[in-house]
C-alpha cells in the first residue's frame, strides 16, 4: 500500500482552466468530468489558481442577479493553490485530508501541471488495495 503513488492514480486526461475562460464553460468542464474543481494555468502550464465548483455557483449567482454578464475566471478562482508531487505516496495524501481541505489536487513536476488527483480517486484506489472492491470506472 505504501508503495502506491499519486501518479498511479491521478488522471492527466483532463484539460486545465487557463486565464480567461468564461466561467460558464468551465461549469461545462466540471460537469462533463464529474470533478469539483480544476486547476488554472499559464501559457506553461504552471498553476496559478484553483477553480471550483463552489466559486461557480457563488459567480453565477452574483452575475445573473446583477446582469453583469459571463464571469471569467480570473475573476474568482482561488489563488495559490495547494499542489502535490505525482511521487507522493497515496497513504500520505490520505492521512492529510480532512475538513476544510481541498478535494482535488493539482499534480505538478518541477512546477508543471501534470494532473489531478480526486479524493474519489484515492478512496477508489484505498478500497480496492486494501479490500479488493470493485469500483466504477468513473471514479
């Protein structure tokens, strides 16, 4: 169990947010992935903020009682986010989550985003290491 890597679990299939992206797409984003939050990144692909779906509904909110229009991005994702090595060790991950932490983690290598990690990905990869359960392929 411990030899089991954030990188064995992390997915690196889904694009990142980048500056500028009108906040009705990245609900689309969200949604089509089924995850609660994205990374946001520059031209290389450095992260530079977090996205998630509680900014959304709080942005979309505001902006269609006021009439202001398509929110950006930029103008409420969180800033600094926590990131975490791809060769952290999964059990190390899970014994840092709690209340009030983040529930998914930008992947970086040498400051580049490589992928995301879910605590839906890590209780999958726990459930089936540790008691053989099946899981959706989803998760």
């Amino acid at each position: 169990m411990r030899s089991l890597k954030v990188s064995d679990v992390m997915w690196n299939h889904i694009e990142p947010v980048r500056c500028g992206t009108p906040l009705t797409k990245v609900v689309k984003t969200l949604l089509h992935n089924h995850v609660t939050g994205l990374p946001v990144v520059d031209d290389h692909r450095k992260v530079i903020g977090f996205i998630s779906e509680q900014d959304c509904i709080h942005a979309l909110l505001v902006s269609n009682y006021h009439r202001e229009g398509d929110p950006t991005v930029d103008d409420v994702m969180f800033r600094n986010p926590v990131t975490i090595s791809a060769e952290m060790a999964v059990v190390d991950l899970a014994q840092n989550l709690g209340a009030g932490k983040p529930k998914v983690y930008p992947v970086v290598d040498h400051d580049r985003l490589i992928g995301i990690v879910t605590r839906t990905a890590i209780l999958a990869a726990l459930a089936k290491a540790g008691y053989g359960i099946d899981v959706p392929k989803y998760a």
